[in-house]
C-alpha cells in the first residue's frame, strides 16, 4: 500500500492531483486546511492525505507508460468512472464491473450502495456480511472479486432483500436484465453473437432466489456494520501514524545502487543519520554516476572516508625527548577500567609514581597485584592538595606521575579547578578521559560533554568487549577535537593495551 500527502490552494486541485498521482482508485484517508500562521502570514492550503493498493497503482502504472504527458493530462481530466473504465480495458479486463476492483464504495470513482428492500434469512445475512466484513485490512484495499457498499446513514428501517447475481455487489439492486435476442434460424450467428448471447443469459440463469428478513435482523445488520466501520477508522489511523512516523523520501528511489546499500549498511551498524548523509554528499560530490552504481567502489570510498575523519595521536609523555618529566591525568565516572587502563600505561615508562584519587574508599586489589609485581609505586589520596604535593615531590625527583582520578557528577566542577591548578604549576600536563566501549552510547556522550573543556585527549577501555562500535564511532565524530590515544584491549597488565587507530575501529565497525 502506498501513502502520499497532496497540498494545493483548493480542494479541487489537490483532488485532481490524487486522481493524477494515484489514480481513480485512491482513497481519502484525511483532509486537513491549513490556514497558515494566525491566518495572516502565510496562504490557506488543502492538505489530502490519500492511499492505494499496490496492485491498483501497478495496473495505473502500465498506462501511464504507454501515453505521453499531453495523454496523460486528456486523460486524467475525464472524470474518474471513464478514467476507470480506460484503466480496466488496458489491463485486459473489459467485462470487468467498475465496483468490483480497486477500493469499493470508498474510491473516488465509486457510490455508495444501498440494501436492497427484500427478504433474507437472519442467519444468511449476518453469516455472509460478517465473512465480507471481517476481512484484514489488506483485503480490504486490494482488488476483489466483489465489493458491497451500504448507507449507514439511512433512516428507513424497512425490511431488505438479499440477491446475489455475478458481477453485482452481492447486497447490491438486482440488474433488470433484458432476455438475450434470439437467432433467426434462416441465419447463422457469428460466434461473437453466440458468445454474446451466452453472456446475457448468465445473470437470469444464476440468479438466486429472494427471502424474506426481518426488521429486527436489518437493525442487527446495521449496527454490526457501525462497529466494523469504527474498526476501520481505527485501523485508517494507525495507518496515519506509521507513515507520520516513517519519514519516507522521494529522493531515495532516485538514488544509485551503490549509494543505497551503503546507506541501509550504515543504518544497521547504529551510525549517525548525519554523519551518513556527510558521506554520501561528499561521495555525489567526488564520484561519477557509474562509481555511484558500483557498491564496492562507493563502500571503499566510505572506509577510506570514515577512516580519515578518525582523530588519533600519541601521548604527550611520548613527545617530551629530554627526559623532563610528564604528569598523566586519567579522569572517569563509574567503572570503566581506568585504574587498570592506568598501570598498564605505567608500566611504559620507568620511574613512574601512581596516585589515585577516589572520593569514596574503593577495592583495588587487582591493580595493587599489578603494581606489586611490576615494582611500581602507588599513593592512594583522598585530597586534591595531597596529589599537588605528590606531584611536585615527584617531579623535583625527576620521575613522571600517573593520577588516577575517579569522580562522580557532583565533583565535575571541582575537577576543572584541579586541572587548572596542575597546569599553571606544571610544564608538561596532560589530560585523558575514559570511556568503558560496554557502556552505552548515551552514558558516553554525557562523560565526553561534561568533561570536554578539561581534557585532553580520550582513552577507550574494553574494546574486545564492544559489541557497537557504531556508537564509538559517533561519540568520536561529535568530538573530533578531542583525539584517541589508547585502546584498551583486555585485561591483563601490560600486554592488553594498543594506541589508538582508525584501523582498529573500523575494523570493528565492518568485521573485518
């Protein structure tokens, strides 16, 4: 099924756009005017909310094909039964009733039937409507052998009739069919004549008989007609929602091969909608149209892209070449590996001294092992006076400092006075937030935001463990400034540990 708003100036025009875009066959599924801002700023609008059924607008589709636009516009200014009429003899369908395809009573080419007065069992009636009625949705609005309408609006209570005949409505007004003309017999029929013939005897040779039903069961039919009706509009919703909610663009259909799947592959690795259309506009930028076509070529195009957008760069410690000592400032909220990310960049540099800093007591059992076994010194403090001092007492000895510092919100601010009291007495400070590849996406970005003016650079621990690196990937791109040093890649001391890549993250994103 297809959905398509239409706005125009006026009611007629946006009905004329329907009936060209979709066809005599759409349905209305909500009329809205929009009288602009206050009524003063902006013109009044139509807006028509419209459907049809795939195999509606497939049948419209091979006719549009065959005529040009001047056909086109001849044809869909007749009104909507001879548009219907044309549409049907094309698809190889000139016996076909106009009622009997498309949406019933409720296309715009289509009048609503009423009961025929007559005489039917209750049973027969309800039995036949309920099984008419309580169709799914999707038969409801694709073509059928038989359609019925009814005037639920109708005051008369008389009693109906139910008659069946072919290609009628099977609560429809029986056809007043005239008997077929008979052959002379000094002349011989063509067999178009006989087949003719044969045609207009049918409806009189399956008509069926007429009963009798009761004022009682017509008021029965009627209100179990009301209640599927209301089901409809429940469903006619729903279906408003879905598509309000699925932001369909037109421009998709249009787009290359390539450019399509490496769109859909990116959705499903969790990336950024903006970070996606970046990409493919650059890509509709720098590639010809056959390079768009090609998926492997826009797919290497995009790596290579994505690649290059990765900021990484080496510690500070790294840089200094003359010995004069660096001070490390791991920074983090909650468990993401830090203390142990910590002495594994230890365990790089000789005659380093260690200082944590937790607001609240915590177990370090496994980092005291690791410092124990690699003969590295630890302080542990609980006052940021404290570790200036360890830090200058460090320093003035000629060794390098690694602070380990874990935080909660509360203490956000006060850990910006500390950077900036460490760089405004220290040469060589840097600062490295951390962020846990297990936790989500959102946590995160709300570390990286709160602490982005402080640090300096970001280090992403558990990325054995990450089961989206879509989502680092994300975090990364928002704060490009902020550039990657280390991965963490396990848990033992020191060996799982890595400086950071784009290799290593895309190779994680696409499973290479």
């Amino acid at each position: 099924m297809f959905v398509k708003k239409f706005e125009a100036d006026t009611l007629e025009e946006a009905l004329k756009a329907v009936k060209f875009e979709l066809g005599p066959d759409a349905i209305i599924l909500k009329t809205i005017t929009n009288n602009g801002l206050k009524g003063a700023f902006k013109k009044k609008r139509i807006e028509i909310t419209a459907a049809i059924s795939e195999k509606s607008f497939e049948k419209k589709a091979k006719v549009d094909k065959v005529l040009n636009n001047d056909q086109k516009e001849s044809l869909y200014q007749k009104p909507a039964s001879s548009i219907k009429e044309t549409i049907t003899k094309y698809n190889g369908q000139p016996g076909q009733n106009s009622n009997s395809a498309g949406y019933g009573s409720m296309g715009l080419n289509k009048v609503v039937n009423t009961l025929a007065k007559g005489t039917a069992s209750l049973g027969d009636i309800t039995t036949k409507t309920s099984s008419l009625i309580k169709n799914s949705l999707d038969d409801f609005l694709t073509d059928g052998e038989e359609t019925s309408g009814f005037d639920l609006d109708s005051s008369d209570d008389e009693p109906i009739t139910y008659s069946r005949s072919q290609n009628r409505g099977k609560y429809s007004e029986p056809p007043q069919e005239k008997p077929a003309p008979r052959a002379s017999p000094s002349r011989q029929m063509s067999d178009e004549q006989v087949e003719f013939n044969q045609r207009q005897a049918r409806p009189q040779a399956e008509a069926q008989p007429v009963n009798t039903v009761s004022r009682d069961a017509y008021n029965e039919l009627r209100s179990e007609l009301r209640t599927q009706q209301h089901k409809v509009e429940l469903l006619e919703q729903k279906i408003m929602e879905l598509s309000q909610n699925y932001h369909f663009n037109q421009k998709h259909l249009n787009e290359a091969k390539g450019v399509y799947q490496l769109r859909t592959t990116l959705k499903t690795l969790d990336v950024d909608e903006s970070h996606i259309l970046d990409l493919i506009k650059k890509a509709n930028y720098e590639l010809s149209k056959e390079d768009l076509e090609n998926p492997d070529v826009i797919f290497e195009f995009a790596l290579k892209e994505m690649a290059v957008s990765i900021n990484t760069a080496i510690p500070l410690f790294a840089k200094v070449v003359n010995g004069e000592p660096v001070i490390t400032v791991l920074v983090s909220e909650a468990a993401s590996g830090q203390s142990t990310m910590g002495m594994k960049i230890a365990v790089l540099k000789k005659d380093v001294v260690v200082i944590q800093y937790f607001h609240d007591a915590q177990n370090n059992a496994s980092t005291d092992f690791a410092a124990q076994v690699f003969g590295i010194k630890v302080e542990k403090v609980q006052n940021f006076s404290e570790v200036v001092g360890l830090c200058r007492k460090a320093t003035e000895a000629g060794k390098s400092v690694l602070v380990d510092v874990r935080l909660n919100s509360k203490f956000s601010d006060e850990t910006k006075k500390f950077v900036e009291t460490l760089k405004r007495g220290f040469q060589y400070v840097e600062v490295l937030g951390t962020l846990s590849a297990i936790h989500s996406e959102l946590y995160n970005r709300k570390i990286i935001a709160r602490y982005k003016d402080v640090v300096d650079g970001v280090i992403i621990s558990h990325v054995d463990l990450c089961m989206n690196f879509g989502a680092l990937f994300n975090i990364h791109k928002t704060h490009n400034k902020l550039p990657l040093k280390f991965f963490g890649t396990g848990p033992v001391v020191p060996d799982d540990i890595e400086g950071a890549t784009a290799e290593r993250l895309m190779s994680g994103l696409f499973q290479f």
